[in-house]
C-alpha cells in the first residue's frame, strides 16, 4: 500500500437537502448536504440500478461560491474523499469531503 | 543571655524568617522608643525599614555584634498598641513572619521611609480654555464631552477617584489634556468633606428595631453579633442606625465588605444617611489617598471607614463599632503570602478593643453559625423581608432530557416570555464565562488544553481567542485539529456569551446586558452596564457572580439558575456550602419592590438532597442539615484545618518536600491530630507547575497551633524546601 492509501471518490447526484453553512471558530465556512445519486452500475457481469442519498461536507471559502448557488435537484459532481462523520467510537457513518464541486449542465450529463 | 547597658531594641524586618532582630539604638536617641515607631535598619547587604516591636535589656547576641538602627522614622509609634498585638497574634496563629505580616498592615506609602504625613491630593481642574470650551467643540467625540460637561459642574476639580465613579477613563482625561482643556493641580487633602444633610431613617420593622438595640446596648464592650437577615430585610438599615448610634457616641465606626465593587452603593447611602463621607480603602486607589485615608483614621478625623479585606489593619483612635458584611464570602480570607481572614481577625481585634462587632448575611457561614450555636456570637435574625416585599419562590427545572438552546431549556425561555411581557425584568446566572468551556475536534475528539494547567482552554469568540481561566495564557484559536488536521471544531457548552447569542436569537425586540468580567474590562463599563440593569433599560440580564453580589435590582421578578449542578459533585466539601449560598445570593435578586419573584434553577439532578431541602426549606434548613453532615464527618467547623501546599516546574519536588515535612511530623506529638496526604491537589498542573499539598485535621484547635508553631518555622530548613514553593493555610476556605 501507499504511504497515503488512496482516498478519491467522484460521485454525481442531484443536491437533495439545501447545505447549512457553520462557521469554525476560527473563521472557517463549513456547508453540509446530502445527494441522492442514482445509476446503472454492473455487478457480478449483470447490469442492476444503484441508488442512495449521500451526505457531503465542504469545508472552506474556496468552496463556497460553488455551494451558494445550489438549490433542490440540481445535479452535481463532487470530488473528495471519505471520512467518519463523528469521533464517536459508535459512529460508522461516513460523509464525502469534497474538494471540488461542479455544477452539472445538460451538456455534461 | 546578655545584659547590656543599652537598650536592646527588637525590630520586625520584612524577610521569611519567623524571627525578631535585635539592634543597638541610634547613638543620637537617648529618650525611649516605643513599639509601633518605623526604624530604617542595616540588614544584610542593604538598608530595610522594619518595625519596633518590643524593648528589652538583654540580647542572645554578643552586644558588640548587633548593629545600629540607621534612623528613627517616626515621632510616635505608628502602630498603635491593638494593631502591634493583632499582628502578633495573626503571625503566630496563620503561621507567617511577623516582619512580613507587619510590613503589609501599612499602606504601602509606609513601608519605605516616607514621612507619614498627609499628602496633597491630585486633583483634574479644567484651565481656562476648558471652562470656555463648549460640547459643541467634541461633536465626535461624545465621551469627551460627557467628561467636559461632568468637570464643567465641579469648578474646584475632582479626584481620579470621582472621575472613576463618573465613568470618566483616563483615556479620556489624555485627551482632553492634550486639547489644553484640563490640567492636574495639587490640593490640600481634605479627609472629611461634610456633605449633606442626613436624610431621616425609615422606622424599623420589630426584628431590625430589636437587631439595632442589642448592638448599641453592646457600645464599649466586646460582643460578637451574627446579623442573619435575609435578602431585602434591611441589614443596611441595621448597619446605619447602629453606626449612627455608634457616631453619636463620638466613636469611629469600621465596615468592611468583601470586594471593592460593593463599595460605591455602600458609600452612597452612607452618604446620603448619615451626612458624612466616609473614609475608603481598598487597593484599587492610589497610594497617596489611601494613605490620607489611613492616616486620617488613625487620627480619628474619619468617622467612618469603608474598606476591604486589608482595611480590617487600620488604625483608629477611637473604636467604637466593627461591621463586616457579607462574612460568609470566601474573597474575606486573602488566599496568597499572607493568608488570614478578615472576618476572624477583627473579631479578636473587637474583643481586644472592647468594641462591638457585627457579622451580617443572608447566607451565614456554617462557621459563623456554629459559634452562634455555641453562644460565642449572638445571633440577630432578620426573617422578614423589610418594606412590601415578599420572599421569591424557588422551583427546580428538570432539563434531563430536554433540548437545551445553548443552555437554555424550553421551559425557561417559555417562563422568561412570560415575565417579560408582563414587565418584568429577567435575570439569567450563569458562573461561567466567555463562549464555551472546551473546543473539541469534531473528527477525532482532540481538546484544546491548557499547555500549562490541568484544564481545558475557554473559547472566547469575540476575541477570536483560546484562554485559559486559571493561568490566564492565550492563544489564538487553531484553524484546524493539532491531531488530526480536521477544520470542524466545535464549541462544547455554553458560557454567557454564548447565552446572550441565544437571547438575542429567541428576544430580539428585548434589550439586554451581559456582566462578567469580560464585558466590564473597560474602567466604568460596569457602573453603565449596571446603571442601564437598574433603571430597566436592560430587560434581560445575564452574568457571573459579579452580577449577583450585593446589587439590587428592584424591577427583576424572574430569577433563571442555568447552572446548579457544578457544585453538587465538587471534591470540595464546601462546594455544597458555596452552592447554597450562591443560589440564595442570586434569588435574593430578585423580587424586591412588590412584585413577588421567582426563581427557577436548571438541573440535571433534581432529585439531588442539597437542592430538595434548599427549595423546600430555604438556607436555615439546609444549614442546619449541612452542620450535621460536617459533625459526622469530622471537618470544620467541627475540626480545624491547616493545609501545607508546595508547588514546583519540577514534577517531583512538592511530593518530596511534603514527605519530608510529613517525616518530620513524625517526630513530633500527634495526638488528635489526622494527618491526610501527601496528595496531588485537586488540581495537579497549573501554570506550569505540578502541585501537592499536606493536610493536617484536628479536633482541638490548640493542640494544631501547638503543632504548627513549632513545625512551620523551620520547614525551610528541610533540603527539600528550596526547590519548591510551599505555604501553609491556616483554616483554609477551599482545598485546591
């Protein structure tokens, strides 16, 4: 393995809860929606439907331009990586940290 | 043991050694000297100003080896006799060089070898242009013309002092003198400045009438009176009336109270009662009014003196009445060098000066009450509240398993709305201060601690800083997790300037204020934010303790206590005590004109004994609950206490002097006497420094003095001792 295993996952979906923004005591905008993605994935050499909402953070000004202008169904492509929603031991869930977010047009999708 | 043919003379020096040192008078002086006057001596390698304490005709030092006092500083003694015995017993009971106690009972403009003689005061006049100068002239600069405006009323100047109260910061003062407005003058000190008129005394419900005649029949005798009146009874109207007595009497009268910001509505009805100003002393005056204040004291030109803790050392011709008010309010005991508690020291004062003393609360201390038990103090009760009102009502508010808004639960913000539309005024308490206690890692669950105390830093969102409360180091708050890089830290808990967001969120339309030491930083913030509190500019008031101490608040009906719980489970055995007090502090807010109050108090124990009996029953109950609790356990007031603590960078030195010292113990006779430690302090790390204490329980306290007097002194021998910082504390008020 990598010094730094690997940690990338593209997704697209359509923005399905408006993000609410917080900011970090120190001044850092940190926004969370969830996505629904939906698609035709092939598994075991068969074609079968994938479909799960997905909740994304995206942390810094960098990103905040692109967060402000998303509304309700509109589709995305966001890349980043994984990482534990909460540092409670119990907590398994994981959250997608996005380092870019692109707002999809009919032309990309 | 010598005899000589001089007079020995034995000084008090200010150094650590338990000790006196013996000196040879100046060749010139051949009349006696008396104890009290300042000696300017050679001691060691340089001059020190010592006192005389005694005279004697022998000397365990060779007489051809002692030295000369360089000079005589003062005529006649400068302590008198009561104040010379009060540091000698104080240094002996609280285990502290004479020299030192001695040194500290002077204001400050003593302790070298100034003459002591009054001082010109330093007073702000406005010069020529400045009487001409108009508000129109500061437009911008509304403060300035405020101070313009306020100086313009007072032609003979006023005292830094003055301006102070005005709210008048020297900020200001700079700036009006750099605009040739204002300039300093000298005036001759003026001690008494008779004002007005005294205005005529409300007549006294029967217990105030009854708590006033037996501490004027007291007059020239010693007598110790615990004025136990609860919040609104009127025991100001009970200090006034027997001060006043105690004036007519052509005698002095002594009231001390535990913080400077008590003083100045103290001073205004003293003022406005008895006709007279009142000497002040506290430390945050400067040196040459504290001085004159002093000075005119032991003169017996001041009548009246108001003071904090160190003013219980001053001097007065003629003692006629003691007050100290608020004696159940830890800030009465000095908690560092010279630790000694006011409230005990002038009761052995009242006792040596054949005067009367009073000790008033709302909330008496447990000590206090047992020796009223005991009969060595009378007990004064006051259970009505005085006038119209009438006593508030406690309630616990359950909020397990509520959803708090930043602290706040559902049912009290529904109760504040109610108050507020009908009204009244709100007062919320909560003892802590800044945005939020602790700064977690959202990720991994990292804390932002203290690098140089066992404690969580504090976010203070304002200013955009991490602090810790107990060092006082800063820092700026981390962009991301020092652990794991995570940008999403998140403020844990609320302190009140969390709170006032949510306020300001859930009452937008209602104006509010926040008091703690924070908001109040800036010299006269405080008056302002407590002047607007009282005239019910403010609907909402929130703050720390220094909100519910002492000040009243006639428009408050509803009393919110977000926080009861942080002393249930202290490791403290006070901290009950101390809950309690400040609970019934904080109600007694409350309630005071003719609206009934109430209090609600937020807990996540609601079924908790302490806070059951205390709104049940109110403090008595619980103090006689809590009296059978300490008997049981064996502590004070039942036992005596004194604590040796040690602190040092390095890790090990405390533990190693205290076993050293504990070792030492063992040498000695211990009958009666528990000995609990060497142990960490509750407290382990702070300032960088690792800390542990010693401490000694004994039922008879004699038998304690006996040991302490021939312990203490020489635990600076011990090897050990040089690499620590160590102190003992003679009943001690917390064990930290």
């Amino acid at each position: 393995m990598n010094e730094n295993p690997a940690n990338v996952l593209v997704i697209e979906g359509l923005v399905v809860q408006l993000p609410e923004t917080r900011v970090s005591p120190a001044g850092i905008p940190i926004s969370r929606f969830n996505i629904e993605h939906q698609s035709v994935c092939a598994e075991a050499g068969m074609s079968r439907e994938v479909r799960f909402k997905l909740g994304i953070v995206a942390s810094g000004k960098d990103l905040q331009s692109v967060v402000g202008m998303l509304s309700t169904d509109s589709p995305v492509r966001v890349q980043g990586f994984m990482a534990r929603a909460g540092y409670r031991s119990d907590e398994n869930r994981l959250l997608l940290h996005a380092q870019s977010i692109q707002i999809l047009n009919d032309a990309d999708r | 043991m010598r005899l000589v043919s001089e007079t020995i003379l034995r000084i008090a020096v200010p150094s650590p050694l338990f000790r006196l040192f013996d000196y040879l008078p100046p060749r010139e002086i051949t009349a006696p000297l008396h104890p009290g006057v300042r000696v300017q001596v050679p001691f060691g390698r340089s001059r020190t100003v010592g006192i005389l304490v005694a005279t004697s005709r022998s000397s365990e030092i060779d007489p051809a080896r002692l030295k000369r006092v360089h000079a005589v500083l003062d005529t006649e003694p400068l302590l008198p006799a009561d104040i010379l015995a009060m540091a000698q017993w104080a240094a002996a009971y609280y285990q502290h060089p004479l020299g030192e106690v001695l040194a500290g009972c002077l204001p400050v403009a003593l302790r070298g070898d100034q003459s002591a003689e009054v001082r010109g005061t330093t007073v702000w006049c406005l010069t020529h242009t400045g009487i001409e100068a108009t508000t129109a002239d500061c437009t911008r600069a509304p403060q300035q013309a405020r101070a313009l405006e306020f100086l313009q009323h007072h032609p003979d100047g006023c005292s830094r002092e003055q301006l102070n109260e005005a709210g008048i910061g020297p900020h200001i003062l700079r700036a009006l003198s750099a605009r040739g407005w204002l300039e300093t003058r000298t005036r001759a000190a003026t001690l008494i400045a008779s004002s007005a008129v005294p205005s005529a005394a409300p007549s006294l419900n029967p217990a105030q009438a009854a708590a006033v005649d037996a501490i004027t029949a007291a007059r020239d005798q010693y007598q110790s009176f615990l004025l136990d009146g609860v919040t609104g009874s009127g025991k100001t109207e009970v200090y006034l009336q027997a001060i006043a007595a105690c004036l007519a009497a052509d005698r002095q009268a002594l009231v001390i109270v535990p913080e400077i910001g008590l003083t100045p509505q103290l001073l205004t009805r003293f003022r406005q009662r008895l006709g007279i100003e009142p000497a002040v002393l506290h430390s945050g005056m400067n040196e040459s009014d504290r001085l004159n204040a002093w000075l005119a004291a032991r003169a017996g030109t001041a009548r009246l003196i108001l003071g904090t803790r160190s003013a219980a050392w001053v001097p007065l011709a003629q003692p006629g009445l003691f007050i100290v008010d608020e004696e159940h309010d830890a800030s009465l005991k000095q908690q560092e060098g010279f630790r000694y508690s006011a409230r005990d020291l002038l009761v052995w004062r009242a006792h040596r000066d054949g005067v009367p003393i009073v000790l008033g609360s709302a909330t008496p201390s447990l000590e206090s009450l047992h020796n009223a038990r005991q009969g060595r103090y009378r007990h004064l009760s006051l259970p009505e509240r005085a006038g119209v009102a009438s006593a508030p009502s406690l309630r616990l508010l359950d909020v397990r398993n509520q959803k708090l808004d930043e602290g706040l639960s559902p049912a009290l913000l529904a109760h504040m709305r109610k108050h507020l539309d009908q009204g009244g005024q709100v007062l919320l308490f909560l003892n802590r201060r800044g945005f939020a206690p602790t700064l977690l890692c959202h990720a991994c669950g990292w804390v932002a601690e203290c690098r140089r105390c066992d404690a969580h830093l504090t976010l203070h969102q304002r200013h955009r800083l991490l602090r810790c409360h107990h060092c006082g180091s800063q820092q700026p708050i981390p962009v991301q997790c020092p652990t794991c890089g995570c940008a999403d830290l998140r403020p844990l808990g609320a302190g009140t300037e969390r709170v006032e967001q949510a306020l300001e969120r859930n009452f937008p339309a209602v104006p509010q204020v926040r008091i703690d030491r924070d908001s109040t930083r800036r010299k006269g913030r405080l008056e302002d934010l407590l002047a607007q509190a009282t005239r019910g500019d403010a609907r909402i008031l929130l703050g720390t303790q220094m909100l519910a101490k002492g000040h009243h608040f006639p428009g408050v009906t509803l009393v919110g206590i977000m926080e009861a719980d942080q002393g249930l489970f202290s490791a403290d055995f006070r901290a009950g005590e101390r809950l309690a007090q400040m609970v019934i502090q904080v109600a007694g807010r409350s309630g005071r004109a003719e609206r009934p109050g109430e209090v609600l108090i937020q807990t996540h124990h609601p079924d908790h004994p302490l806070l059951l009996q205390l709104v049940a029953a109110g403090y008595p109950a619980f103090a006689v609950a809590a009296l059978a609790e300490r008997e049981a356990a064996g502590l004070p007031p039942f036992s005596n206490l004194a604590l040796l603590r040690a602190e040092a960078t390095d890790a090990r030195a405390p533990e190693q002097f205290l076993y050293a010292a504990s070792a030492d113990l063992d040498t000695r006779t211990l009958t009666g006497i528990e000995r609990w430690g060497p142990v960490p302090s509750p407290m382990e790390r702070r300032a960088g420094r690792t800390r542990a204490q010693l401490l000694l329980v004994a039922r008879d306290r004699k038998r304690l003095q006996r040991l302490l007097a021939e312990w203490v002194p020489q635990l600076s021998n011990l090897k050990s001792a040089r690499k620590v910082r160590w102190s003992i504390d003679v009943d001690p008020v917390d064990l930290f």
